[in-house]
C-alpha cells in the first residue's frame, strides 16, 4: 500500500462533488421556503385602496417580491449548517484540512446563489401565470422581457452570494470560541443599526441602482470576504 | 522513524489536562492497541494523531508531519470512530461510492462482501441503522478504505459478541493480507489478545506501559498468601485484601527460578491476564470496589 501525495486542487474538487451530492436537502429547503412565499404572494404582495361617491375600489400588487425575501432568509441559514459539528464530522470523513473545507463550502455557496436565482424566476413566472389564469379582474401593468429576467436572476444570485458568504464568515468566526457565539450576532446587529463606519458600507452598496456596478461591488466584497477567511481562519477543530 | 510519532505531547482543554507529556512510537505496519480505562485519553490521542485536534504543547508527527491541517496526512489515514456522520439521505451504496471516489485504495468488492456477510442491506439509509448496525458499518468501512494508517476508536460499540467475534477475524485477515499501521482503542483487550501485537496503555493522560502483547502476557504473576509471605516481595504493581489475613499481589514476573522459590515457600502463584493486569495498573491507590460495600 503506498503513501498517496494529495493536492489541494484533487482534494477541493472531490469535497465539492461530495458537497453537491451530501447537501441536495439544502435546495429541497430551499423549494419549501418558496413555495411558501408563493403562496403568500399569489394573493398580492401589496394592497391599497380607497372610495368615492361612486366607488369602493381595491388594488392588490403581485410581485416576487417576497419569494427573493424568503431566498434570502434561507441563504442567511444555510451556512451555519454547513459548519455544524455533524456536517463538520461528515466533511472530515473524507480527505480534506481547513483550507479545502473553507473553499469548497465558499463554492457551494456560489453554486447556492445560481440555483436560488434560477429557481427564484421561475417561481416569479409562475406567479405570474398562476396569478393571471386564477384570479379575476388581473390587468398586467408590467411586462417581463428577458432583461427583466436576467436582472432578476443576476440580483437574487448576486444578493444571496453576499449574504451567504458574510453569514458563513460570521459562522466561521462564532465557532472560534464559546462567548463569540454570543458576541458575533449582538456586534453584527450593532453596526447595522447604529452609526458605525459600516452602515455608509453597506449604503455604498444596497444604494447602487446600476446592476454592473453592484455585481461589482458585490463580487468584491464577496472575494475580500472569501480571501479572509481562507486564509485567515485554520484552527477550527473537529470535536466530538 | 515510526509513522506515529509523539514526544511529550500535551493536550489541555481549559482546565483539565487530557493528555500530559506523553512520549509514544507507534510500530510501523503493526496491529497495536490503545488500551485504558474511561478517561483515560485514549479518543483524545487519536482524535490529534487524526489531525482533528491540536496538540497544546509537544510533537506530534505522523509520516513525519504536524497532522492538523495537514492534506497528505488526511489522504493517507483513515480514522474510525462512532461520531461518524453520512449523509441524511444516502444509502449505504451511495457512501461507499462516496469512499471509492476519495480513496484509491478503496476495496468496493470487501465492502459489499462484508456489508452482505453482517447483514447490512446497501440500500438501506445509515440513519435509520442499530447503534450496533452502525458501528458495524464504520468498522466495514475502516477495513474497506486501506489507507496506511487506521485508527479504530471502540470499533465494536454496541456489537453483538457474534459480529465483534467476525470483526476481529475480518481484521486480521485484511491485515495479513494488506499490512498498515493499526491502531485500535478498547476495553476489550481479553477479546484482542490473539489479535494485537504491540499493547500501549494510558492513564490520566499518561503512559503506563507500551509492551508487545506476547511480553505483556507473561508481564506479572498474580501471588496470594498471607501478608507475613507476601511482605518482601519486589516490584509489586498491585495488592488486594481477601480477608482472614489472605492477599493477593500482583509483581513483575520474577523469573521462572524465584517463582519457584515462591512455590515452594506455600506461596500460590498463578498467571495475569493481559486484561486484568491493565485494570491493576490503571487502579492503583482507588481499592476494590468491595470497599464501597
């Protein structure tokens, strides 16, 4: 029997074969939670309405709007998931250290971010039909063209990217110690609603309207994000 | 330069001190036991042999590296323990061909055969195994997987005397038939002595003995008499009271001419087993459990 010399690149691409095999549930999740979010948009996302002498009237909007809020609650779980002690306990059954877990996670993630947005205009067409054939009195007000589309698929992919990388970054950082586990989420959601240099962060990129310079900005921090912890974070033990 | 290295390995967990300046050589290409009452440190040392746990002070290196973190030692040992997880919804064929992907040395036709022999059906989901069923199916893979080093860490949990019997038997035949580093951890060492070549035994994190088991057979003699015989004797490992003025000592074997001389004092001599001469050592100063009564 002799001693086989690994590389990372054999070792990453045999632990994302795995991954993408051992974690299918994460995308039946997934379809759940949509499902769900269709359901509660079919019959209008948001209402209005008002009344004259001569009328009462009531206008409801259907969007996906809540189907892309749902996605993005599922990315933000996924990947405290993926760094629990069982999953943890599966990943280092097979041939793999911190570094091709951390990069072969950080791929699922990317692969996450494309079915999610896939899946997400789908189910936005099928509202539309849904809603179209099933309810009375539908006047289309918007047209979907294949731009509109793409857009869509391209925000969702990009927005679930980010905060499943930062969620996974901030699961990463809670498994460091004990008190982080406390600490992490009470610091996170201080700098979000307090003014703390990261909130014109954050403005610098949920305000941007040009979609090229968001994937942009997204991308970036994504890799900064991606880079830290890679690199950064390779002591985490395997408890048992 | 052994695989399996330590030199006063040190492992702290806050407070408590699980491994304390251990100094260890693993034989290469040997069957050796890790043996050692509860607490002993006996998961704790192979959880860091694995690379799953760091040493907090000392040297650790197994083929000649650190194994935390360590890709090539990943790729080469294979350890075997009852936290292993699959994944919810795969069934036993779909993780042995999960092992046949990541291990070249992965012998699929072993595992089928030894899965059908202990009555595991591959398209079964290992979820909804037995304690012992699971046990059983971490054991076929650890015997499947031929990497040059295997830990076994209390392969037999759970199993029945009939499938722990066959386990053994499967062991030493796929070790004669492929020879790698084996370690394995258990109470069991009655159940081993046919089977292990190399014995280590622990305590508190430390070590007690690293012998080869043909050694350890004939390490101590278990003497009874009355304590004016007894009072004199060397190298005693253990003493026990039997009441109406009747001990019982356990003393490093002192030859077969002074063993004799023994006999011949009114002395009754007789043989330790391995397995009990490992509880003696470990249970020195706690009394029997006679006392509590």
């Amino acid at each position: 029997m002799s001693f086989k010399e690994m590389s990372d690149k054999t070792a990453i691409v045999q632990q994302v074969r795995f991954k993408l095999a051992a974690f299918s549930l994460v995308f039946s999740t997934l379809a759940i939670i949509q499902l769900i979010a269709f359901l509660f948009s079919i019959t209008g996302s948001q209402s209005s309405g008002g009344m004259s002498d001569v009328m009462v009237y009531q206008v409801t909007e259907i969007n996906s709007n809540l189907i892309v809020i749902f996605t993005l609650l599922w990315a933000l779980a996924i990947p405290f998931g993926m760094l629990s002690r069982d999953q943890r306990q599966m990943e280092f059954m097979f041939v793999t250290n911190r570094f091709v877990s951390h990069v072969s996670n950080l791929v699922f993630i990317v692969w996450m971010a494309l079915v999610a947005a896939f899946f997400t205009v789908a189910l936005t067409l099928t509202l539309h039909v849904t809603a179209y054939v099933v309810l009375d009195d539908v006047s289309v007000e918007t047209i979907l063209s294949l731009s509109d589309l793409a857009i869509l698929w391209l925000f969702t992919g990009l927005w679930v990217l980010l905060i499943a990388t930062t969620s996974y970054s901030l699961a990463v950082l809670m498994r460091l110690h004990t008190l982080l586990k406390v600490i992490g989420p009470a610091v996170v959601l201080g700098l979000l609603f307090y003014q703390t240099p990261v909130a014109p962060f954050i403005e610098w990129i949920v305000l941007e309207t040009t979609i090229a310079w968001f994937a942009l900005k997204v991308l970036l921090t994504v890799s900064v994000i991606s880079l830290v912890v890679v690199f950064g974070i390779r002591q985490l033990e395997v408890r048992r | 330069m052994s695989d399996i290295q330590l030199k006063n390995v040190t492992k702290r967990y806050r407070q408590k001190t699980a491994i304390s300046s251990l100094t260890l050589d693993i034989p290469d290409k040997s069957m050796t036991g890790l043996v050692g009452p509860n607490g002993a440190g006996k998961t704790t040392l192979l959880n860091m042999i694995a690379g799953f746990e760091k040493t907090t002070d000392g040297e650790l290196t197994v083929f000649g590296e650190e194994p935390f973190d360590h890709l090539n030692v990943a790729a080469n040992l294979f350890y075997v323990h009852d936290g292993m997880m699959y994944p919810q919804d795969f069934r036993i064929a779909d993780v042995f061909r999960a092992f046949q992907t990541n291990y070249p040395h992965w012998d699929q036709a072993l595992a089928e055969q030894l899965a059908q022999h202990f009555g595991l059906d591959i398209r079964q989901m290992p979820r909804y195994l037995s304690k012992g069923q699971a046990s059983t199916l971490n054991a076929v893979i650890g015997l499947a997987v031929h990497t040059p080093v295997t830990l076994f860490d209390e392969p037999t949990t759970g199993m029945d005397y009939g499938v722990r019997r066959d386990f053994y038997r499967a062991l030493l035949k796929s070790y004669l038939a492929t020879p790698r580093t084996i370690v394995l951890s258990s109470h069991l060492l009655n159940e081993l002595e046919d089977l292990l070549e190399h014995v280590v035994l622990i305590n508190r994190g430390e070590l007690v003995l690293q012998t080869e088991m043909d050694d350890l057979k004939h390490y101590a003699v278990g003497v009874s008499g009355t304590e004016e015989q007894l009072n004199g004797l060397e190298n005693v490992l253990y003493q026990e009271s039997l009441g109406f003025n009747q001990h019982f000592w356990v003393i490093e074997h002192p030859g077969e001419s002074d063993l004799n001389r023994l006999r011949e004092q009114g002395l009754s001599v007789a043989p330790v087993a391995p397995a009990d001469l490992c509880v003696y050592l470990t249970q020195t100063g706690k009394g029997d459990i006679d006392d509590v009564f």
